[in-house]
C-alpha cells in the first residue's frame, strides 16, 4: 500500500488509486482535503477535461490532475499553494466566460457547484466584455429532463452517465470548441429508467429534473436520510423535506446499496406520501354497510370487540393476518408478537407485489421490506388465503392491500365471507369496500424503524413528514390494539427502538442489528438472509 | 491533381519528378526496399531501434520527438498485438509536405512503414489520411496494393516469417485528428478528441493495444538511414537536428512551394534564395517558421537556422516545417484574428482552457480589430494565453496561446496602434 503525503498529512492508499480516488477513499475529499472538480465523478470513468482538480506534486514541474494521476509511494501533493489557487482561478474565470451568471433565477442555485466554487475559488469581478455564446433555453431532452445550454460547463458527466450506467447512451456532444453542446439524436430522446440522474449529477443548472424545477428553493429544503420504498433494492435517499411536505427524493450514496443512483420510478413514488389517495380516517362499517368515519379509539375497541368475540365463540385459531412487505421490521415483529400473544401465530403470511426488474437496481419485489417480513417469519399468503376460502378463518388482520394483487388469485369478493375484516393501510383501495374496520396507517417516511432489504441488509428510516391526519404506525395501532383486547407485547408506550431491540433478543439474524446500530448505510442480517 | 514536386530535392525527394517512381517497379529500380529487406533479414529489432536512435531522427509532426527512442517506448514480448500508426492527416494550416511524399513516393513511406514495424514488432499499420487527401490516398492505396501482391506486405514479407499488414483509413476533417491521441479515437471511429494520459499510446493505443505514432516524412527517412548509415544522416543538418525535411513555403514570396534543404538552412535564404524573395520588392514583416501554430519571427530574426535548438532561443519551434512569409502590408490583428478564429473552430472542447480560451480571445481580437479595443485588453490576451499553457489533455491549447504570444511580442505596436485609432490602420486587410 503506497503511503503518500497530503498537505503535510501522511496517508496509506490503495494501490492503483488516482489521487482523488484515493481521497474519495479516505472519505476526505472536499471534507478535509478540498481539491474542487467538475467532470471527475466516483461512479463514472475519469475524463480528465475540466482541469480544476490541478494540484502540485513534488518532482513534476507542471501542476497535475488529481483525477488521473496515478498515487505513488512517497508522493508528496500540496493542494493548497499560491499555484495552484491561481490554477483554480483561471479554470474558474474562464468556464464563466460563457456562462449567464443568472444564479437569480436558476433553480441550481444554492445547489450549484459552479456557484460554490466560483464563491470559494473564483475571482471576484469578471473580466470579460464580450458576448455570450448563443445557446438554447429549456431544451426538451425527454420525458423527464430539461437542457439549459447557456448553463452548461460541458463536464460530459451525463454523456458519461448515460453510456456507462444504463448503456443507453442518449447524450453526446454535438460540435466543437466553445460550439459544443450537449445533445440527443433525432427521435431518440433521454428516455432510460435512471435518466433523473444526470440531474443530480449535473454540477451546475444545465439538466434539470421536470418533476422537481421551480417548485421551491433548495435552501428551503431539510435533507432528511432515509430509503426509497419503491422496490426491494433499498435505494438510500434524501428526502427534501419543506412545509411538512416532500418535494423530492434525491439519491444518498451507499456504495453498499445503490452507489450514488437511483430509478426513475423509485425517485417520483415520493409523490406517494402527499398523495390525495391517503387513507385519511378510521372508518367502521354500519349497520347499513356502509363505512362510516369514527374516532381512533372507536374503531380500535371495535375491532378488539370482534376479535375477541370470535376467539371467545370459536377459539384463537379463527383468526388469520397478512402482514404488509411496505411496514417496518418493528411493525412487523409488533404483529408478530399479537399473535403469538392471541396464540394463532402460525396463521399469517405476506403478500409482495411483483414487477419488473433489471441487472442495476430496479428488483422484481415492489415494496420495501419482503425480505423482512419473511425473516420476521412471514410466509407467503397461500395458507392464509386457503383458510378463508375454506371457511377456517373468520377473522383477517390485513396489513396493506397487496394481497389484491392479481398474483394471488384473490379479489376483495374473497373476503366477503369473512365475520371480520380488520384493515390497517394508508392509501385507499378495493380491500376497504370489504373490511367492517379501517385504520389509517403511516408510511414508512412518517415513522422511525427498519426496512430488510432484497440482500438482507438492515436499513433506518426516520420521520421527515407527520401525516396530515391522526395516523399511527401499524405497530403502534397493533399495540393499541393488544391493549384494548388485554394483552401486553411491550412494556410502556409504542418504543420503536425497543420494539427494534426486541426483535434481536428473539429473531437471531436481527441480533446487534437493530434502528440505533444500522447507522446512515445499514447493516446486513447475521446468517443467512431471508 | 497532384502537387508540383519539390523545387529543390534531396534524398527525400531527388526521384519525385519521375511519376514511375510512385511505382513499385520504378521504385525498386532506385534501389528502393532494400533497406527494409536489409533490416529483416540481416538486422534484429533492437539493432534497428539502436541505428535510429544513433542517427539522431527526430519526429517531423511538429513535436520533434527522437524517433528511436520513441520504438523503444513499444513494450516487448507477445503478449498482445502492436500496432504503428502512420499519422498522415497535415493538418497544420501552411504545411503540405507529406502530401508530396504520399503522391510521389508512396513506397518509400511503406518502406519506412516496414522497417518501424519490424523494429517494434508491430504486425499492423493504419495510414491515417486526411480526408481531403484524395489523390495521396489512391496513391498510397495503390502502393499498398502492389506491395501486398508483390509479398512486400502480408503474411511473409520478403518471404520471411514477418507478417505486416498496412491499412489505410480516410479522416473525416479535424485538425485535431492530427494529434496523435486524437487520431487513435477518430481512428477506432469515435469523435476525435485527444486521450488523457496516463495512459500512454505505447500501453494503451489504436483498439487498446500498444501503438506508436510517427508521421509520414519520419518514416519516409528510415529507408535511406539504414541504406546509408547513420553516420551519414547525421553529417546532414546540424549537430542536434540531422538531416533533411521538406520545407513548404507559402503566403508573400514569388515561388510558394516545397524545398527540401537540410535542418540548420538560414530562414532568410529559404525565404530569399530558394523562394525567390517577396513579391513587388516589399519587406518581410514577419515569418511563421513552423505551421500556423507555432509562434511568428520578425523581420529582425530571419537569419535564423532553422532547426530547434536555434529557433526555441526565439521563442519558436520548428513545428511541420511549414514557412508563411507576410510582407510589411500585413496586418498582424487580422493574422490574430485568422488564426484563433483557427483554433476556435478547431479546439475539441474537452478542456476547459482550450474551449472557453479559444472562443474568448477570438472573440477579443476581432474587437480590437474592429476598432472598439481597450489598452487592457493587450495584457488580457496575454493573461488568457498564459492560462490556456501547459494545463490541458493535449497540446492544442497550448497551439492555440503561443502564435498570439508570438504576435504581441513582437508586434505590440500593431495591436496599440488599433487601439489608439479605434480602427485597423491597414486599409488593404482582407474581410473577415
């Protein structure tokens, strides 16, 4: 391993590295070791172009690039000399030569690598008379992406992007000299599942995500970490919170997970958590059958009255649950515990919805925490259904709606014959029309806990919104309900880092992995995984 | 059609009158493939290498790199193929050397070609062509053609079990393609932009695989220094330059074209004796000694030797060998403006410096020639040309900084001038 010399600082390196890799690797670059740069990205092959990241090595007489230069033992690099601050001056005045300085309305700003640097390194007045070049505004790349030439600094990040990630290559530079732009080919838009993004690795205003552009400033924005819930893969995500609301989900890097990517659709299923189909109030069925809004605590003791009628007339075993593959581990194991404590355990399972999937990150299973849910013992939801359709069952605890997924040959008609039909979900679906009880339930951006991922890794959410109506997470609600039918799971009030604890002392894949100790990139499952 | 031969000949060029000499025949009647028959059969790799390298054969693209050691950049072994390229795209705006040596000495290219290949073990050559180089190309083509199936070329060459084969492609109209990097990206079919280095064409070249890039008059030398020795070569030129080049001269002289004279030749006698002098009697008011983009000579300078270690004390380079005279009614603001209006157009963009440089001081030059200049804006041209210096993937930048250097080193006056007067003081400029 070579050791080299950074401003005066030694570091051991791995081999082969170039010195921003090997930076990138120490986890100090532009966190300690500020070396600024455009086109060099972690994920993407070097390019070599922008020529900001020149720094001064020992024994060469010109200032290299850090991006593609090669560490060697006993290295000695300085970052931080008069030399070098002239370099970065002079690629920072020369990439505004053509720029339209129109951080005021550009909605990069505050964002903006450009600004940032131009800040921190550039100089403080232009020097330049002359006429911008003529670019075009608002270029229409695709279905998602928005182009402002004027913008752009030609870092050829998204070209990049394009042809080295989804290999789809739709940009290319078109022209030469200060005449480049970047472009798509006629009739062939940026259209690939991950084109969001180049967005995001766009360093100045240039591509811009349609979904997001001029809906609010960036600095107005709380960047809370948390999971994309779209699929199985777990993509680690900033969720920009504002207002209560969330206005985006911008990919957080886990080399372990999703590196610094994530999907098209997983980024615009935020739109799931504001959306006007949230499951807003507790609702029983009526005499006349139709379902009527009630307080929480109304519908909870209702339910509780039903469940225990039923196990009073016919024993524990009538009652049945499906479990929902979006709800924590901590949810999960909390009905788990219910029914263990009504003594039914064996009869309850999941329903995963399925789809499409591909060789990056998109995974068939489209909810957040299947792999959970069958490590928290959660079978599929055949048995569960068999027992309804065979009359066995009379009383359903239904976690979500997936179990209405075409794949498991059952619509809501199904369980018309069941006495009871106790319902906690958080959007509206068919499965309502049929449950005598309704309780609203959180999502997972609305609650602190864990989700599995597909490889068995153990991933933190925390709440970046409150739901706009009384919601519990169905934890909690199971909880509640477990009080009101006279049964104790846990000590005390809904503790989703003790119920997370708990988990561990009964589950031995989730020991030591619990919502305290998974930190910002998770941690896998002991053993084999789920 | 074709070019008129050189005005004055060498050893280069002494056959070039004679169109047979573009033959296969007609060459081997000059004693022509002997020298590479000569290194294949008598000669190992290595002594060949080291016969180059003792001639002291510096690369004729511009850069002026020692041939020899160049080869021996080539990693030895077998263990993937090796290939040479011929970079025959002359781009350099006032250069037209190699296209003569493509037209009327096509064998003595692949000759050269031959001897590099065995030297490297190369098992392939690609000829990279300008594009608009027709009738070069058909000539080379038709070489390669008789070459092949004489068993000049191919599977065993000469009969030995050397195997080279050599391609010819056709570019697509870059300047930049003529940079060597550049020209190994247009030639696998890509745009044509310079690879950052590491790593080098010698590790990683044409398709990935170890390659070296000598221009076409480099290799044209080789024949005739394994012919004649390296003793030989090295009597010819001066002590740190041996040997001939073509030098092809153009703008304001009575007989524009290409001489072949040996390295050290005074510019004043290229200019005076062999070009015949300057048209209407005018003075010279400064020389391009080397492709437009190395930096101008005044008039004060021209008794120069023109070789490199005399013209670097001027600040200049020998480049391509390409000489453009201008008389004293030239306007040196509108030679900056041509010129970087050159490179703006030429530059591939990848490089900060070069992109935004280029368009920028373009864009400066056709103001103070328009007469709206200020006094700042000299010192401005010369910050901007000092940044776009030794910082970027390839030399084009530097290309483009040096020749406007050049000009308001030694031709402030002109630029203060326009300034001054809010106009161009020369009313006979051409139109932009």
């Amino acid at each position: 391993m070579p050791r080299i010399t950074i401003d005066d600082q030694s570091y051991e390196v791995a081999d082969g590295r170039t010195i921003l890799q090997a930076l990138d690797d120490l986890g100090l670059l532009m966190n300690g070791v500020d070396v600024p740069h455009y086109c060099w990205h972690p994920k993407l092959s070097i390019d070599g172009s922008c020529r900001l990241c020149q720094v001064e090595i020992e024994g060469f007489p010109k200032l290299q690039i850090a991006c593609n230069t090669p560490v060697k033992d006993g290295m000695v690099i300085r970052t931080q000399t008069d030399r070098v601050k002239t370099a970065r001056e002079g690629v920072m005045e020369l990439l505004l030569v053509n720029h339209p300085l129109d951080c005021p309305i550009c909605d990069q700003a505050g964002e903006c690598k450009l600004q940032d640097y131009a800040y921190e390194y550039g100089a403080t007045h232009a020097r330049t008379r002359e006429p911008r070049r003529p670019a075009k505004k608002k270029v229409d790349l695709g279905p998602t992406i928005v182009f402002d030439q004027e913008r752009c600094i030609l870092c050829r990040r998204c070209v990049r992007f394009c042809r080295e990630v989804p290999g789809t290559g739709e940009l290319m530079v078109q022209g030469r000299g200060d005449h480049s732009v970047i472009e798509t080919a006629p009739d062939q838009p940026l259209a690939n599942d991950y084109s969001m993004n180049v967005a995001d690795i766009c360093p100045v205003g240039a591509l811009t995500t349609k979904d997001f552009r001029f809906k609010i400033r960036v600095w107005f924005l709380e960047d809370v970490p948390g999971v994309c819930t779209g699929c199985s893969n777990g993509c680690n995500v900033h969720l920009g919170v504002a207002n209560n609301r969330v206005y985006r989900y911008v990919p957080r890097r886990n080399d372990a997970v999703n590196e610094t990517w994530m999907c098209d659709e997983g980024r615009l299923s935020y739109a799931a958590i504001g959306a006007a189909d949230r499951l807003r109030e507790p609702q029983l069925r009526g005499a006349d059958g139709r379902l009527v809004a009630v307080a929480f605590d109304a519908a909870l003791e209702e339910a509780a009255a039903r469940i225990r009628r039923a196990v009073d007339a016919s024993g524990p075993g009538v009652v049945v649950a499906l479990a929902s593959p979006h709800a924590t581990n901590e949810d999960l194991f909390t009905l788990r515990r219910l029914l263990e404590a009504l003594g039914t355990s064996s009869a309850a399972g999941v329903a995963v919805p399925n789809g499409r999937s591909d060789a990056l990150l998109i995974k068939a299973e489209k909810a957040a925490n299947g792999a959970g849910a069958r490590a928290l013992g959660f079978g599929g939801p055949g048995p569960v259904l068999d027992r309804i359709r065979g009359g066995g069952a009379r009383v359903l605890i239904a976690l979500g709606h997936d179990v209405l997924d075409p794949a498991h040959g059952a619509n809501e008609e199904l369980f018309r014959s069941l006495d009871t039909l106790i319902l906690l979900d958080s959007h509206h679906s068919a499965l309502e029309r049929v449950a005598h009880v309704v309780l609203p339930a959180r999502v997972a951006a609305e609650k602190l806990g864990t989700l599995t991922n597909h490889a068995g890794r153990v991933q933190r959410v925390e709440p970046a919104v409150e739901p706009a109506h009384l919601a519990y997470a169905e934890g909690e609600t199971l909880l509640r309900l477990a009080r009101a039918l006279g049964l104790a799971l846990f000590e005390g009030p809904w503790d989703p880092r003790a119920v997370s604890r708990a988990i561990g002392a009964a589950v031995p894949a989730f020991a030591g992995v619990h919502v305290d100790s998974v930190g910002a990139e998770g941690l896998p499952l002991r053993g084999p995984s789920a | 059609m074709g070019l008129e031969a050189p005005y004055v000949t060498g050893y280069l060029s002494e056959h070039f009158a004679d169109a047979a000499y573009a033959t296969l025949q007609g060459y081997q009647a000059k004693g022509g493939y002997e020298a590479a028959k000569k290194a294949l059969k008598q000669m190992s790799p290595t002594q060949v290498v080291e016969e180059v390298k003792a001639s002291g054969l510096q690369g004729r693209g511009g850069a002026g790199f020692p041939t020899g050691q160049k080869w021996s950049f080539m990693p030895p072994g077998n263990e993937k193929p090796k290939y040479l390229v011929c970079n025959a795209d002359e781009s350099e705006p006032g250069s037209f050397k190699d296209r003569i040596l493509m037209e009327r000495g096509p064998h003595l290219l692949l000759e050269g070609i031959l001897i590099g290949a065995w030297a490297t073990g190369a098992e392939k050559t690609f000829i990279y062509v300008r594009g608009e180089y027709a009738e070069p190309a058909r000539q080379v083509q038709r070489a390669i053609d008789e070459a092949t199936a004489k068993g000049f070329l191919g599977a065993n060459v000469f009969g030995t079990k050397f195997r080279h084969e050599v391609v010819l492609m056709r570019g697509a109209g870059a300047y930049i393609c003529g940079e060597e990097t550049g020209l190994l990206e247009s030639l696998e079919g890509k745009k044509g932009q310079p690879r950052k280095k590491p790593p080098f064409p010698a590790q990683y070249g044409a398709f990935g695989m170890p390659t070296t890039v000598n221009n076409v008059e480099t290799f044209c030398h080789v024949p005739h220094i394994l012919s004649r020795g390296a003793a030989w070569f090295k009597g010819i030129g001066t002590d740190k330059s041996p040997g001939n080049t073509i030098f092809g001269v153009s703008g304001h002289v009575n007989r524009p074209g290409l001489y072949e004279l040996p390295l050290g030749t005074k510019l004043d006698a290229l200019i005076f004796e062999h070009a015949s002098g300057v048209p209407g009697g005018r003075k010279v008011k400064g020389v391009i000694p080397g492709g437009m983009s190395m930096p101008i000579l005044p008039a004060g300078m021209l008794d120069v030797p023109m070789a490199n270690e005399f013209l670097r004390e001027r600040k200049t380079m020998l480049g391509t060998g390409g000489v453009m005279v201008m008389d004293e009614t030239t306007c040196m603001v509108r030679v900056g403006c041509v010129i970087s209006y050159f490179f703006r157009d030429e530059s591939c963009g990848q490089c900060t410096q070069c992109r935004e440089g280029t368009g920028w001081m373009n864009k400066v030059l056709n103001r103070i020639e328009r007469g709206a200049g200020n006094p700042d804006d000299l010192d401005l041209l010369l910050d901007v040309a000092g940044k776009m210096e030794g910082a970027t993937i390839c030399a084009f930048s530097d290309a483009a900084a040096w020749p406007i250097q050049g000009l308001l080193r030694h031709f402030r006056e002109d630029f203060e001038a326009h300034v001054r007067l809010g106009r161009c003081p020369f009313p006979e400029s051409f139109a932009l």
